[in-house]
C-alpha cells in the first residue's frame, strides 16, 4: 500500500447516532478501511474526554475530528489529507480554519490574521465565509489555532493531547492546538477541503467560563504569533 493510499481515522461525538450521516461520511472519505468511531455522548462527558478517547481507540495515525452537523464538501478526502502530512512532514494539526495570532479566548478577534474558507447554513441559507483572500491548498498556512469543526491531526507528531480540565464543547480544540504549539508542533491550515456547518457558532455560560479559564492558564503565553 502506498503511502497515499493509507487510511484514516474518523471521530466524532453526538448525540445519537445517525447511520445516514455515517454512509455520507464513508462515502466523502472513500477509502473502504476507513475507521469511523462515532461516539454517542449526551452531554454526559466533555469534548475533550470523547476526543481523547477518539485518539486513543484509533488504529490509523492520522485522525479527523468533526462536528456531528458537517456536511462534506469535498469527496475523496482520505487521499487528499493523508497527502497534505506526507508533504508537509513538520506539520502535526492541519485544519480549515483558524487564525496566526492569538490575543484572546476569542480566536477569531483579530480578523485580518483570521484564514481559511467555511460554509454556514443559517435560518436556512447557505453562505460561504471567506475568512482571507489566500487560498492554501497544496502549501499550508501557519496558524496557531485552528477551528474545532473540522481538523487532522498525525498521531506520531503531536506532543499533547486533550485538556480535560475544559468542560463541556468549548476550548476543546483552541487548547489543544495552543499546548501543542507550545511544544514546537506546527500548525497548518488547508483551503483544499470544503465543508458547510449546519449551524453558526454560539457563545454561552459555558463558554465564557471555559475562556475566562483558558485566559487565566496562558495568561503569560498569550499573545502567540506564527
């Protein structure tokens, strides 16, 4: 098997298990070894409990954590991504959007250093944000952060993995990505693969607690530039 014909790992935490929404995701990675581990979590543990578990219940070395409400733009995925870390081995988190400039719990702040391409469905329109001008499809950018939607990461060079100390579904993946740079782990976003969220993104109490929490850890790290 060559290299580029290697499987993935996908994860994801819902719910419910939706098996129409599992034949959509087999179909858009392609690969028939494709390993999806779908876990049904109803707000009993935290993100970063399922995506830990996720990591470490994964047979392949390269691991896709998505939302439950994406819908795959892009087919034949599985190819394209294993692609991206073998020519790009210093990278170790590769995702489609996110931001070279950290000053805040809020990554999206700072929206000239904000990159990537994501499509929303809301109040039943579809729109694209183009969140900058520079498409990355076979060079990748440098971020320090990139969004929790939809992300890759290669088992073999990462140096840390999910803080459980962040309840619930926020700050899961802005702290990962930081503990992980921290560490020397490059960070890479990809314009080459197209998702739509079926929802917006929404702040609440728990939010706000977790980025009150996450402020206060890197306190002396923050700001972080590329």
């Amino acid at each position: 098997m060559s290299k580029i014909n290697k499987p993935v790992s996908v994860v994801i935490s819902t719910k419910k298990i939706d098996d129409n929404y599992l034949k959509h995701v087999e179909k858009m990675f392609s690969h028939p070894k494709t390993e999806v581990n779908i876990y049904e979590n109803d707000g009993v543990s935290s993100l970063t409990e399922i995506y830990n578990i996720g990591l470490k219940e994964s047979k392949n070395e390269i691991v896709v954590f998505m939302h439950d409400d994406l819908i795959l733009e892009t087919s034949n995925m599985t190819p394209k991504i294993v692609k991206l870390f073998e020519k790009h081995p210093e990278y170790g988190i590769i995702g489609i959007a996110g931001t070279d400039k950290l000053t805040s719990g809020r990554w999206w702040d700072n929206r000239e250093n904000m990159f990537g391409i994501v499509g929303h469905i809301h109040e039943g329109k579809r729109h694209v944000n183009h969140y900058s001008k520079g498409v990355f499809n076979d060079v990748l950018k440098d971020v320090v952060v990139v969004d929790g939607l939809f992300f890759a990461v290669h088992k073999g060079r990462i140096k840390k993995g999910f803080n459980e100390q962040f309840e619930g579904f926020h700050f899961y993946d802005i702290s990962f990505c930081i503990e992980n740079f921290l560490e020397g782990v490059k960070i890479g976003l990809t314009t080459k693969l197209g998702v739509t969220h079926k929802s917006i993104g929404v702040v609440n109490k728990q939010w706000e607690k977790n980025k009150l929490f996450f402020e206060a850890l890197f306190e002396k790290q923050l700001p972080l530039t590329t």
